[in-house]
C-alpha cells in the first residue's frame, strides 16, 4: 500500500496516497500531494510543493521553495536549486539517445538548474546542460543546450527572443542601450558581453 511515516518527516505535510521510498530527506514546511513517489536517496529541501502524479527518481537534489506542478518526472542526474518552478507535464532527460535493448544507466548526462528559473508547461529540457538563474522556458519550447541566466527562451528549437526579469516579467527588447529597467518591478540589468547583469534586485531584500 502507498503510504510513509509522517514522524519521519516532521513538519511536512504528505498525501496518503504517495509512495516515500527510504532513505530520503525531505525538509520542513514541504506538500507533496496525491499518487507522487519519491525515490531512494533524493534530497527535497524546504517549503517545496510537488503537486499530482509527480516522481522523484534516486539521486535527485530539489532546493527550497522549489514548485512542481503535475505530471512532471525529475530523473537522475537533473539538480534544481532554489526557487525553481516546473510547469504542468514539463520534461527533464538524462540520457542522451536512449535505446530499450541497451541500458545506458552509466550514461545518464547531468543538468543543472540554477537558482529561480521558471519552465512552462510542456517544454522539454534535453539533458547535459546548465539552464542559468532566472531563466525563463516558455511552454512548449524544447531547449538542446545550456541558457545563460536571465534568458527568456521559446520555440522549437528553443533560442533566445529577449531576457527576462527576476520576477518573471519580459523585460524591453530594442536599442542601443545596454541598461535595461523593468517596468513591473523596477529592477534594472546591464548586458554585457551577451549576458545579462543585474545592478539592482529588489527581490534581494524578500529572500530568507
């Protein structure tokens, strides 16, 4: 039957329906809702919220705040740092071109997302890269390579139409001026040398 010992997990709220497997870590102030598993040796940090029909295989590291909508499998090898919002039905991958006949287990291709990206529902993260801070994936964008922080990412093949602030908002695109403000926030980023920095977040004074 499905289940897990709430005393193992103190501060935690887990639906009866949810497989735990053991050992795992999983930290306070964490909802992990119906039909979800949770699989030997992953690590969920704190205040994360993993909504229906999730899974977690082995291995696998969340950070705190992370949020993962339903229908979404995290697999081997991908690592989410804090703040991290997967989308409904997204896809991670770790294994680069699968075959059913042959096991590539040692094979799998790491991914790491940095801290405070957002991926759309139905987009598809193809494994081996890095995805930077505060990018943003748009639903049904398939990325093939690594996104640099505060990139706003659609399409098929996913590439980059702007950047994105760190809240979430499109920040202008156009003209010669390399400082760029938002207009929902008022953060202000500078590019620089095809990147984005940001000079000024005030989401920095919110963070505990």
């Amino acid at each position: 039957m499905p289940g897990s010992d709430p005393a193992r997990y103190p501060g935690t709220f887990i639906h009866e329906s949810c497989y735990i497997d053991d050992p795992c870590e999983i930290g306070a102030g964490t909802k992990i809702w119906h039909f979800t598993h949770v699989m030997a040796r992953s690590r969920i940090g704190r205040n994360c919220n993993l909504g229906q029909n999730v899974v977690v295989s082995p291995d696998v590291t969340l950070g705190d705040r992370v949020k993962v909508q339903n229908n979404v499998s995290i697999y081997t090898g991908v690592t989410l740092e804090d703040c991290v919002f997967c989308g409904p039905s997204m896809v991670f991958t770790n294994v680069i071109n699968p075959r059913s006949e042959i096991v590539r287990r040692d094979e799998y291709r790491p991914t790491l997302v940095r801290r405070g990206v957002s991926f759309g529902a139905n987009c598809t993260i193809v494994c081996g890269d890095e995805i930077g801070a505060y990018a943003f994936i748009g639903a049904g964008a398939v990325v093939r390579g690594s996104v640099p922080a505060y990139a706003l990412i659609v399409g098929v093949p996913g590439r980059r139409i702007g950047w994105a602030c760190r809240c979430g908002t499109a920040l202008p695109r156009g003209g010669r001026d390399p400082v760029h403000a938002c207009a929902a926030c008022g953060n202000v980023y500078r590019q620089r040398d095809g990147a984005l920095v940001p000079e000024h977040e005030v989401q920095d004074a919110l963070v505990r």
